[in-house]
C-alpha cells in the first residue's frame, strides 16, 4: 500500500469533513445557541480544514511522480477514511460538550455508519466525572445538527461522495465504490463512477428534500424535520428527541417516516428509474419484490401478535393494543428495524416474545443492496436462500449445472462464493462481538447478542439493557470501542476491513 | 464522448484503457464475464457481458446516447453486424475491425459504404504493412506515416560505419542532407532521449529521422552498409499477417518463403495467392525446419506465429542461425516494449498497438487542436498533430522563442500540404500542422500552446 498517496485522498475527506462541520456553524446560530458553542464549532472545523490542508500538501505526489491506485490503496483509502472522519468528526462533542473521547468517538462513529447507538442519556458521564442530566436537551442544537449530518454523510458513503465532488483525485478502477457501496451486484448506471455517485447523491439529496418538507408540512419545526430527514434517509437513528419519533405521538409523522424509512432501504438506482419515469422497474426486480414481501409478512404477523396487549410508547404513555394502534407501531417498527434505522416509537422490548423475537431476525436481513441501510442485505438473504434449494435439488439431480439466478441474470460460482462466505463472517463475527461484550461489559446474554448485531447491522438499539429506552452510555470505554469496529466492519461490508488484517495487505 | 468497444481482447482492452484515460466514458461488451472483470478492476469503464451483435445487448451499454462504436471482436462477421445495427440506431461513427481486405469485393460493389461501415481497421493488414516498410533496407527499424502524404519518419540503427556515427548532430558532414529532416527521438539503452545539436550519436542507436520521403531515404540510404538491401525473406507461420505480408512481398518482388505447421493452412495459402511461394510444413521452432527452409541465410526472418512467445523463441533461433534481420510479431501490446530489451531481434510489432493507433486516428477522439498520429512502438512517446489555431500563443512566433515542455521533439511543420523541417527560424503561421514527438503526459501542456485563447484557457 502506497500510505503517502492513501494519505492524500484522506487529507482531502478530513477538508471535506471540516467544511461540513463548519456548515452547522449558521445552524447553530439561527437555533440561537450560546456564542461559545458557535465560536467552539467554528473552531472545530477549522481543526480539520487546517490539517487537512497542510497534510494535503505534504502528501502531494512529488515532481514527476503519480499516484496510482491500485486494490490495496482502495480498501486503505476506505477503511482509514471512515476512520479518520469520525476522529475529526467527534472533535465537538469533547470540546463543546465535554464527552471522554471514547463516547464522542462512539456517538461520531455510530452517527458516519448510520447506526444510530447513542451514549446520550441522562446518566451520561462527562469529562471531569459530570454527569449529563438532562440528556440530549442538554446538547446545544448546533451539535444535534451535526450528530445528524453524520448520518446523510455516511448513509450514501463519504469516499464516493468525495470521489463526485472532487474530480481532480482522479482515481480510476471502482475498488473505492465497491468498497464502500453496499451490496454484491453493481448495477451500474454511468460509464464513470464519479457520475453514477453524482446520480445516487442527486436521489439521496431529493429523497431528503421531500421527506423534509413533508414533516416540516405536518407541523414539525424545520430544524427537528431535517435532522429526523437525514436520520431515516441514512437509515441512521438519531434524533433530536431523548424518546426518539415517539416522542413526537403525531399518526402523520410515524406514517411518513415509515414510508421514507421503507424507500430508504430500497436499491437508490430503482428510485433513480422511478424517477425518471419507469416506476414498475421496482417490481421487476426480485431483491425489492422479495424486501416487500418480507416487510409486509412482518408487520402483518406483529400486529397480530400485538392485538389486545397494551403497547408502551418511547415517551412511557401507554396505549391499547387496537387495530389502529397495533398496525401503526408494528409497521413503524417493523420499518425502522428491518431497514436497520433504529428509531423507536414503541418499546419493542415488552411485545409479544415473537413480535420481539421476528425484529432480532430481521436485524440481520437489513436493508437492499445499494440503499443506505445495513445488515446483511436482502439480495444476499434470497441468494442463499436459493442457493439452499438448489442443493436440496441437487441431491436428486447431482449432475445438473447450477441455475441460480437473480433478476434473470445467472450467478457464477465466484458470487455465490463471496455471498456464502459473507454470510459465515457475518453469523461469526456476530458471535465473537458478542461474546466479547458480555465478557467486556459482565452483562446478560441477551443485551451482548443485540448490541452486537445491532451495531454490526448498523441498526442501533437492541434488546433489554440497550433496548428502544435505553442507550449505550453505560458500558465500559473497551466494549464501546469493540463496538465502534463492529459498526465499521458492518457499514463497510466485512471485506473491506478484515482485508486490512492480512499480512499481505502490509507487504508489497 | 461515450464510447461502446465491443471485444475486450488484446485490442479492446488496450483502447479501453487508453481512451478511458482520454476521459472519454467507455462500455465494453463481450461474451466473457472474467476477461471484462478483469478489464473493470482498473479501468473507471462500465461493463456488459453479452454478445455485441445484438441489439438488446448494446441497448443495455446505452446505445442510444453512444457517439462512436468500436467493435473490435475476434469475429469479423460479428464486428460488421454490430456496426450495422449501430448505425440503424443513428450512430455517426463506428469502426470495424475486420481479418482482410477480402471481405469486400470491387467488382460485386462491395465496400464499406454498401454495408453501412463508417471506418474499417484490420489489424493484420495494418501489422503487414508495418513489417512490409521495414523489410526495405536492413538497418531500417519502423516507418511513421502522417496526415500529410510526403512526410515520413523512420527509425533506423546507427552502425560503426555509418557517417552519422560519432558525431555531434550539429557537425554531421553531409549538412545539406541534413538541413532537411529532423531528428526526432534517439533510442539508447531502451530509453528515450531528446537529440539536441550537442548530442552524439553512439553505435547502436536507434535514430528518429522525419521529413520528406525522398530526403528521409537518401538519409537511409547514406548510411546503409553495402548489401544491406534484402530480397530473400522467410515468415513463420501462414496466419492473418504472415498471409498479408507474404502476398505484399510477393507482388513486391521478394522471393519469400513460410513455414507452416498445419498442412491445410499452408495448402489454403498457396491456393489464395496462386503464386510461386514455397510453404515449408513444420514447426518453425524446429531447428531441422529452419534449416529446410534456409533460415541460415536469409536476408529476414519474420516470425509471425499466433503465439506470442513462440514467435519471441522463434526469431532468436532464426537470428543465431545466421538471418541478417529478424522480425517478430507479437499480440500483446505489453511485450512490444521489451521486444528492444532482446537485442538480438531487430524490430518487433505488436499487432494490437498498430491497430489501436489507425482506430485512433480514425476516430478523431482528440479536440481541434490535437490529433493522435501513432503511440510509438519502442519509446514510450507519442506523436502529436497540433494545429496552430489563430491568436494562439505559438501563432506568429519563431520556434526558438517558444517555451516548450521538456523531453518534447518538434519535428515538422506542415503548411499547405508541404512538409518543412521545424527549425528555430521557422515561424509558426496559422493553420500549421506541428508535429511533435513527446510523452502522452505532455500533451496537456503542450496542447494550451496551439489552442484558441479562450475563457477556459486564459
């Protein structure tokens, strides 16, 4: 691996993640925060500006020599690049809010994976052993902002967005975009890539704009309508309030996110043909019909389950369980989990063991190929799937060639491989995360299982002690970072990270 | 411009990853998932598996806002039906790649226009003619043509007893020879050096000469050695181009023989060309074989086997056994540039490099200013064609006043179909053509020289 020139391109993300920081800077100012704050976040984004730049320049190519970029270089520049974002990125948490550097690097990095986990409760310690009592209203709102801007950054993928705005970096070949865009199939829209992430982010931002000023139509005020925007379009999970979307108790609300939580774990390049006019592309392909399904067998099951109990709300209202109200919190859960989004009306944790036990399962399906949302990924689930039956056929026909196919187009061995063997790391990361957590964290079996799958799916909160109404401050500063490097692992598909462990990644 | 390259082979590859470069967006069809995977894995391109030749395949590489298509396939009949169904689907400009001038035929009314082909390249065709310019004179290694039909620039090897030897460019003797061409590039060592008057031309250089045809020869012909005409030549292997040049040498004159390994091959051979050739059957890379055929003393050897390493093996063999100049031909375009590492064989061609430059040049890809004559062979240079654009920075100046990129050669200047040599006194006029010979990075420096002044460009 060439470092000076994987240096280069990351010198030139951390500018760009300086110049977003410094966005939040007017947003703080018209959400009328202190003029400390305003000064401190301006500070904080000229920290990654300056270095940025003066390692831009220290790094640049010399006379007569030429990066090339090469499949070592790709992986390095993605692996390295998240990390260096989110170690600028949790700059104004431990300078404005004074977070211990692990939780702001956990809030930092759980806000660039989408995964949504927050430290920010109410029992939260700070910096010089303070506790944070009133949770996230104590957060200035220009900080809010940015713990939601970490999100819509890290949804689409900060590596391609930089590859769209900054042609000049001119890396050719498409390990950076496979490296970071979710999925096995690259369905490519432009011959170059840099205009196919140009494209996707064109969607992403209009998707956003939309749900925005729908919430913002509904009554919402327009700060708390775009943070919760970038949170559900990224499939992230942060919100502006400590009970999350429940807190809010508007039907109007609950049902657009739903919808936009939905949309967001679809492939970005349907909703590009939708848009451009061919809307019944989404039921010609198999991954969205398959994602449908399983979204609507979902709900229909849980709000079954949940007739008749009495349904607790993030904000500790009690509800009954009618029809009404069991197809609304189970269809918003349903979306919010199975997307990986992680927002929270109801404590899912108190359901019905099955409606609970149904939301774990679709923890690790998780979103399409090529959406925002994590977990394993529907295309993946339905190939294996296939690739099951076909081999329970196989045991009668042992001399037929493999016919696998996804949208028509037959799977070769090595895809079905790739797939295969993602599936093993993931179930087998998922274990040792856990395993470690309940060691780390001396925590009951359940809590370990879902905090590592729920940070490994990208998803957010768990069951029982991070369940909807609890958050992730109270575990100890080593299973936090364990935790920040199963969320990398799972944002950027597995490969692109553990291909750093290997000796030969190192040498030449 | 969006560009469909249908044939990710040796040929496809290589204008893909050239043109990609060029910033032009590419899509590569081929039936082969692992040859565009591996074509995908550095090059920013877009890929479809699939045949060519069918329209519902080029409709998923977008042909409806394609502006050239290439095909450049292995299959000649397939190249021409996707070129024609490109053209029913309204593109301007398309290139086919084809085996021989005998797919068409002139007395049926044949051609290219009849069956909608905008450009034609054949490969084999372009590579025999290659070989066919360098079997004039033995010390002659590559012949450049240009846009301009007078001009020319060949590379030939400097000897111990050549004139030129020894000596400072400028203190070369026979100075009204010299006044009229121009040395373009000197290849030492594998390395490309830029001639200046200072420098002194060593035994064993590979020297650059442009300028007009008659001046270029009499260069040649000053510094051969005695008998270093050739008219015996021995080709290995009756393939596309070892067919093509044996029937350009035999109209030319040469007493030519083959070797061939497949007796139906050899047999078709002689058939297609009813002429008094000799086809030897065996492996040209038996040593009894060679002998049979008189390697030994022939005045050149080709080898133009299909496979590339055999013709490498092939050419030394031939050359230890005594031919005076061995030439091979090889497919892949990479080991064009370590066929001059092996000193004992004296020109290789490589059959995908030859064609990329013709598709180049027919295509047109570059801007006004800039066209692409040929990437040469040996040094890792290009030959530019510049037009000198009104109000342009070099428009109306002395070349000696000219600030341009190192390592760059000008070396003729064409003006109203005449070729003249570009000295430091010549001033640029507007409507020139400045050739140049330099590396393909320089061209972004050199291009802001020659073009229009405009708001882009100030």
């Amino acid at each position: 691996m060439n470092i000076r020139a994987v240096a280069h391109v990351i010198s030139a993300l951390v500018i760009i993640i300086g110049f977003f920081i410094l966005s939040c800077v007017p947003v703080s100012w018209l959400m009328k925060d202190s003029m400390n704050v305003i000064v401190m976040l301006a500070i904080n984004a000229i920290i990654p500006i300056v270095a940025g730049t003066i390692s831009f320049y220290m790094t640049k190519a010399r006379r007569g020599e030429r990066y090339k970029f090469g499949v070592r270089e790709g992986f390095g520049i993605v692996t390295f690049g998240w990390i260096a974002a989110a170690a600028f990125g949790c700059l104004p948490f431990i300078f404005i809010s004074n977070f211990q550097w692990h939780d702001a690097f956990f809030e930092t990095m759980s806000g660039f994976t989408t995964t949504g986990s927050s430290v920010i409760d109410n029992n939260l310690i700070l910096m010089g052993g303070k506790m944070l009592t009133n949770g996230l209203d104590d957060i200035p709102r220009g900080l809010i902002y940015w713990r939601s801007l970490t999100h819509w950054l890290g949804g689409m993928g900060i590596v391609v967005l930089s590859l769209a705005i900054l042609p000049f970096l001119k890396i050719g070949g498409q390990q950076l975009y496979n490296a970071e865009v979710p999925g096995f199939s690259s369905d490519q829209l432009t011959p170059r890539i840099a205009n196919s992430a140009k494209i996707l982010w064109g969607v992403y931002v209009l998707l956003t704009a939309a749900e925005a000023f729908l919430l913002w139509f509904g009554g919402m005020s327009l700060f708390d309508s775009l943070c919760t925007s970038y949170g559900t379009l990224a499939t992230g999970g942060f919100s502006t309030l400590q009970s999350s979307i429940g807190g809010y108790d508007s039907v109007y609300f609950d049902s657009i996110i739903t919808i936009f939580m939905f949309l967001a774990g679809c492939n970005f390049v349907l909703h590009f043909r939708a848009l451009r006019g061919k809307p019944l592309f989404y039921f010609k392909d198999e991954e969205f019909v398959f994602y449908l399904l399983l979204t609507i067998i979902a709900t229909v099951t849980i709000t079954i389950s949940l007739l008749g109990t009495s349904i607790e709300t993030t904000d500790g209202r009690i509800v009954e369980g009618t029809v009404f109200n069991s197809i609304r919190y189970a269809a918003f859960q349903v979306a919010s989990i199975f997307t990986t989004t992680g927002f929270c009306t109801a404590n899912f944790d108190l359901w019905p063991t099955f409606s609970t036990f149904l939301l774990v399962c679709l923890m690790f399906i998780g979103g399409c190929g090529g959406s925002t949302g994590g977990g394993m990924k529907n295309s993946r689930v339905l190939l294996l799937l296939k690739y099951s039956t076909s081999q329970v056929k196989r045991c009668l026909f042992p001399h037929s060639i493999s016919n696998i196919r996804l949208n028509k187009e037959r799977m070769g061995a090595q895809t079905l491989h790739k797939v295969l063997s993602f599936f093993f790391l993931f179930i087998m990361l998922f274990v040792i995360f856990s395993l470690l957590t309940a060691t780390l964290c001396n925590t009951d079996i359940v809590t370990a299982a879902t905090a590592s799958v729920a940070c490994l799916g990208n998803i957010g909160p768990g069951l029982s002690k991070v369940g909807a109404t609890c958050t992730y401050s109270w575990m100890t500063p080593s299973a936090k970072m364990l935790l920040t490097l199963a969320m990398l692992l799972g944002r950027l598909e597995l490969y692109t990270v553990l291909v750093l462990i290997l000796p030969s990644f190192w040498r030449k | 411009m969006k560009i469909i390259i249908v044939g990710a082979g040796e040929l496809g590859k290589y204008l893909a990853s050239v043109l990609s470069h060029d910033k032009h967006d590419i899509v590569v069809v081929d039936r082969s998932d692992e040859l565009l995977n591996r074509l995908k894995e550095h090059l920013d391109i877009m890929t479809v598996p699939g045949n060519g030749a069918n329209i519902e395949c080029l409709k998923k590489a977008g042909i409806k806002d394609t502006d050239i298509l290439i095909a450049v396939s292995g299959d000649e009949s397939a190249n021409v039906l996707a070129c024609q169904l490109a053209s029913h689907m309204n593109i301007q400009n398309t290139v086919c790649r084809l085996d021989s001038v005998n797919f068409f035929s002139e007395e049926d009314n044949l051609n290219a226009k009849a069956l909608n082909l905008h450009n034609i390249v054949i490969p084999a065709e372009e590579c025999a003619r290659k070989i066919f310019h360098v079997l004039s004179n033995k010390i002659v290694m590559e012949k450049i043509l240009f846009s301009n039909q007078n001009a020319v620039m060949t590379a030939f090897e400097a000897l111990p007893s050549s004139p030129i030897t020894g000596a400072r460019i400028k203190d070369i003797s026979n100075t009204e020879l010299m006044d009229t061409v121009r040395f373009a590039a000197i290849l030492r060592d594998r390395k490309h050096i830029t001639p200046h008057g200072d420098t002194i031309i060593v035994p064993g250089d590979k020297v650059y000469v442009a300028g007009r045809k008659s001046e270029v020869e009499s260069v040649i012909k000053w510094n051969s050695p005695e008998n270093s005409s050739i008219s015996k030549v021995t080709i290995a292997g009756a393939t596309r181009v070892g067919r093509n040049l044996t029937a350009k040498l035999y109209e030319a004159g040469y007493e030519v023989r083959i070797i061939e390994k497949d007796f139906a091959k050899g047999a078709r051979l002689l058939d297609e060309l009813k002429a008094g050739i000799m086809v030897i059957n065996g492996d040209a890379t038996d040593r009894e074989v060679m002998i049979e055929a008189g390697v030994d003393s022939t005045d050149a050897f080709v080898s133009a086997l299909d496979d590339d390493e055999d013709n490498i093996l092939c050419a030394i063999m031939a050359k230890e056994m005594g031919a005076r100049k061995v030439v091979t031909v090889t497919n892949k375009a990479e080991y064009a540039n370590i066929i001059p590492a092996i000193n004992m064989i004296d020109s290789g061609f490589s059959s995908s490099l030859v064609a990329v430059n013709t598709v180049l040049r027919q295509i047109q890809v570059k801007t006004e200013t800039v066209s692409i004559e040929a990437i040469l062979n040996r040094i890792n240079a290009c030959i530019f064609e510049f037009k000198v654009n009104k109000g342009s920075i070099v428009c109306n100046k002395r070349i000696d006043e000219i600030k341009f990129p190192l390592s760059t050669t000008l070396a003729l200047v064409f003006r109203d179909n005449k070729v003249i040599s570009a000295t430091g006194a010549l001033r640029f006029e507007e409507g020139d053509i400045a050739t140049t010979v330099t590396s393909s990075d320089n061209v972004k420096a050199l291009e802001p020289l020659f073009a229009k002044k405009g708001l882009l460009n100030l």
